[in-house]
C-alpha cells in the first residue's frame, strides 16, 4: 500500500466528518456513529495504480473510499477477471471481516484517492454500540450480491484524459470541441486545460463534484501537469498521428512499476492527418489500447462524445451459423431507427456479419456480399475424407479474401473485436489488431467442419467454442449501452435428422455434394449448446433473440426467413426499451444537423 495515514487534526475532524455525512453510506448512520467513524479512522491517500489489499490476505481493516476510483479484481485458472468498481461513498473489504475469510479478490486504486480506514478492533466496538452501522453493511454485502454487475453501470468513468502525442495535435482545442459535443447528451461536462492548473492542484474534488464529465488536456511528457493529468484520470485517450511513431515505453502512469497499470482502459484515437508513414498497430500496441477510433470527421466526433458521455452503444452477434443472416436484419432496423453503433464484435458468423458493418458498407452492400459468399452456393462444400476437418476450407478462406482482402481490424470504420478459441490455453481469444480475413478465419473454424488455424503456438478454432456471445469482452471495455443478438439460444437443430440416418454414400445420392450431411449441423450445436448455458458475469442491456423457425446451423440458402426474424425481433425490442434509446438518438441527429 503506498500511504500515508494519520488522524485528523481538530480542523480537518470537521471537514471529515462532512464529507461522511455528504456520501449514501452514511445517510443511514446517527451522527453519533458517524463522529466515532471519523474519530478513529485513519485518513489517508493512496496514489493511482497501487494496491489496497491482495487476494487471499487477511482482513483486518474495514475501508471507505471517500474520493477516488477502485477496481476489484480475481485471479484464477483462467487469468484475472475485472469483478467490478468502487466508487466514491461504499465500504470496502467488508465481506471479509464480516466472514473472518481471507479476501476474495485484490483491490487496487485505478486514480489518486482518499480512504478511511476502521481498524477491527475499532470496528467491532462501535459495530457493539451501533447497530446502525451493521444494517448499513449488511445492506451494502446484499445489494452487491444481487447486482453483481451494478458497479459497471454506476461507476462509469468521470474523469478522462486526454493526451496529445505531437505538436501537430491542438490538444486543447479538440478537448472543448468533444467537451461541446459531449454536453449534448445532457451531462455537465468541462474540458481543462494546462492553462487551469492552477485551479486543480487544490479542490479538484470540489470541481469534479459539480461536473458529470472531467476532460484534462495534456501533452506526453514529464510536466508536472501531465503528472497530474495521470494519476486523477479513470480513462485515457491518446490522440497519435500517422505520421509520428510512439514513445517507448510510452508515460501512462506516474510510475512503471504501478501495479494497476495493466487494468486501465486506454482508446487510442488516430489522427488522420499527414501522411501515413506510421501503422495503427505500432500506436496500438505502444499504449495498449483497448479500442481504435479514427477521428475522421464529425461523424467520429459523435462516436467520441457518446464514448465520454457514457452513451455509446455497443453491439454484439452471436456465432450460430446460417442463423446468423438475422443479424443483418438487426444492423437494418437500428440504422433505420436511427440507433447509432459505436463498437461492435462477436464470435464465428456474428464476426463476419460484424465485421461488414465495421468495414463501413450499407445495408445493401453487406447483404450483397453475404449472398455472394454464403447464399449463391455452400462455403462448406469442399468436402474431404476427413482428418482434421471434414472439409478443406479453401471455399471460406477464397470467399473472405475476395470479400476483406487485406484490411486491417485497426483501420476500420467502426472499433471491432473477433474472439475465437485457443485450444492449447483452452481460453477465448479477442482480436483487435491484425489482418481481418485471417481473424475472421480462426473466429469460423468450427472444430470438425473447418480445418483449426495454427498461429505460433495457439490453435485457434470457431469462438462459438469458448465465448459464442462474448458480451463480457464488450462490457470490460465498452461503458455505454450494449445491444447483444443471440441467434444460437434456441431451435437451432432438428432431432428428426438424426433418428434414422443414411449412410455417407445414401446421402450423397440423395442430396449430391452441395448439401451438408446432418453431422455438420450436430458438430456446429454441439460447440455452443455448453457454453449457451454459461451465465455471462456482464449481460447486455437489451438482449435480442429471434425465433427463427425453419432455419438451422446449415440453411445457407434460407437468407430471407432469418434476416426477417432478425430485422422483427429488433424493432420489438428497440420499441420495448426506446426510452433508454430515444435521447441518445435525438442527440445524434442533433451532431448530424
């Protein structure tokens, strides 16, 4: 813990005792309660990136969070998982002392900030005087346990930076264009320059406590204004150009060694100006960014300030084979209805549906394509004796060179992921860099149908395997709303296929080689039933599961029925929640004007 706690002085008893009684946790408190708090807690700060307590150490201090950002965080089998947010007013480390257990997951602080800590010893003598103070916490354990997911909503982040990697870049003038935009979501927003910083050294709090929305403006480097800009922000955006080549490393914490710095969100934002010297992928990897925004026009501008105002809308597809044509009419009734798609991903077919949308292509342009290569004749139809696969996979990869050829995931329209599955980790796969056509190859590769990629030491195969509707990915990295398309929840495989089936040599006789034998369909089902059973730690906001009657997993030529369904159950369930939808879209048509 890098801190240093004291008891306030009498003057400062007072001011503690205010900004208790100002957060939620405390308004179910006597003043009594809340005065001893105060009285014996130990005041302190604890600088952005460093841990308050680790994973399976023992609990011997209740915490408050009274300014500031935490992030709560697992390590198992399968790496570390983002739990969840501490913001501003909630205890912290109570579930431990409560149980006597060793902490269940590490909590580090993601920006500066101000704690209250309660020794046990303290703890239990007040918890004996005040009941008050047992309810409180009792409530606080509960409604965790209810709302699991809760944190990601209420602690969006507040505080952005906004680093500007060259000259070139009027860093302060693009902050207040987005601080502008921004503004017309409804949230109080206020950009502040180096120029202010003066007026942040001392009050920040006060000031961020007025606001909705913070933008510090800085330029990289060791200013003790960028310093600052570091360690109050809870997400950055760094704005590169094509023609500079990043730092390395590259500042993005007050000090390398934070071991925070992995957890924090980055969105690398391209400049598109000068000449094009320096590729994406070299910015993306040098910061780590999470996601790529091009900042093109004014179009990107109101991508940007939905991203900063919270309201951006993130749109994930499913894997589910044939059935996933409903996708294309899902993106048509939210394009229709106005509904902006800010950043969109998902697995196998929902990828490749995704990534028509990210390329930038029309409604009729994506159905073109997707006729083309799915619908005129069978992408499976290579069939082999099988030894890997069953087929050999040269009609997909031919159909996605013609169709993406060589573009990049980083240079698209729209922020996109791919997840497949590795086989050797036995863990999902999420592709934000790289050529497309190869990500959406690997994203495909249904184990059985399609030969499995081979990439280094990964064998990567369809992401139905692991993750088919990988709305946690969207929801670590995305704040905002997010609209999720499950085609493979259900009608997906017909048992009477299987009752009394023919012989390779009957089949082919019957249906010839254009027709996939029903083993295709039972190896597609059978890589998504388990995981379609797997609760999702992070859900969408609206979920959207068409009845697709008469489709299956290898209907390529049933392209109208499953984009009817789709483009049906999308404007239902845009309709059903419109009142979540309506002001983001008004605001949208607003950037248009």
């Amino acid at each position: 813990m890098l801190a240093v706690a004291v008891r306030p002085n009498t003057p400062k008893m007072a001011e503690l005792i205010d900004r208790l009684r100002a957060l939620p946790f405390f308004e179910a408190l006597d003043d009594s309660t809340t005065k001893e708090i105060a009285d014996r807690g130990l005041w302190f700060s604890l600088a952005g990136g460093w841990e308050l307590f680790a994973q399976g150490g023992n609990s011997q201090t209740l915490f408050f969070l009274l300014s500031g950002r935490l992030i709560v965080v697992r390590s198992g089998a399968a790496g570390e998982t983002v739990l969840g947010y501490v913001r501003s007013g909630e205890p912290v480390g109570e579930m431990s002392l409560l149980s006597g257990e060793p902490h269940s997951a590490s909590v580090y602080a993601l920006r500066d900030s101000e704690m209250l800590a309660l020794p046990r010893a303290d703890y239990e003598e007040i918890l004996e005087k005040s009941p008050d103070l047992a309810v409180a916490l009792a409530r606080a354990v509960l409604g965790r346990a209810r709302h699991p997911t809760a944190s990601f909503q209420q602690t969006a982040p507040r505080v952005f930076a906004l680093i500007g990697t060259s000259p070139a870049i009027d860093i302060d003038a693009r902050a207040k264009l987005l601080a502008r935009e921004a503004s017309r979501y409804g949230v109080k927003v206020r950009a502040i320059t180096e120029a202010e910083e003066e007026t942040c050294y001392v009050g920040f709090e006060q000031l961020e406590s007025g606001l909705d929305i913070v933008l510090l403006a800085a330029k990289v480097g060791y200013s003790s204004w960028y310093q600052f800009v570091l360690r109050h922000a809870d997400r950055f955006f760094v704005l590169a150009r094509r023609d500079a080549r990043p730092p390395r490393p590259f500042p993005l914490s007050p000090a390398e060694s934070s071991p925070a710095r992995r957890f924090r969100l980055v969105d690398l934002i391209v400049v598109e100006e000068g000449l094009k010297t320096t590729p994406v992928a070299e910015w993306a990897r040098a910061v780590e960014a999470n996601r790529i925004f091009h900042w093109r026009s004014d179009a990107s501008l109101g991508a940007l300030a939905r991203v900063v105002a919270g309201k951006s809308v993130g749109l994930v597809l499913s894997g589910g084979g044939a059935r996933a044509y409903a996708h294309l009419g899902v993106i048509r009734a939210m394009r229709e209805r106005g509904v902006p798609i800010d950043f969109i991903g998902g697995a196998s077919m929902g990828a490749v549906v995704g990534a028509c949308y990210a390329m930038g292509w029309s409604d009729a342009e994506i159905e073109s394509r997707i006729r083309d290569g799915f619908v005129a004749s069978n992408p499976l139809g290579d069939h082999v004796l099988p030894v890997v696969a069953l087929t050999r996979g040269g009609l997909v990869e031919e159909r996605l060179r013609r169709h993406f050829g060589d573009a990049l995931i980083e240079d698209l329209q729209t922020p996109f992921f791919c997840v497949s599955s590795d086989l050797v980790s036995g863990g999902a796969r999420v592709d934000t860099l790289g050529v497309l056509r190869h990500s959406l190859r690997a994203s495909v590769s249904l184990p059985g149908i399609l030969p499995p990629v081979v990439d280094g030491q990964s064998l990567l195969v369809d992401g139905a395997v692991v993750d088919n509707f990988p709305t946690d990915y969207m929801r670590q990295v995305h704040r905002g709303l997010t609209i999720g398309v499950d085609v493979a929840a259900r009608g997906t495989i017909r048992a009477s296929d299987f009752a009394d089936p023919p012989n390779f040599f009957q089949w082919i006789v019957r249906n010839g080689f254009r027709s996939p034998p029903p083993i295709v369909a039972l190896l597609m089902r059978a890589a998504t039933a388990r995981e379609e059973k797997m609760e999702h730690a992070h859900p969408a906001d609206i979920l959207i599961t068409p009845t697709i009657e008469g489709v299956d997993l290898r209907d390529w030529k049933r392209f109208e029925p499953a984009v009817a369904a789709g483009y049906a159950a999308a404007r239902a369930a845009l309709e059903e929640r419109w009142d979540a939808l309506a002001p983001i879209v008004e605001a949208a048509k607003g950037e248009d004007g």
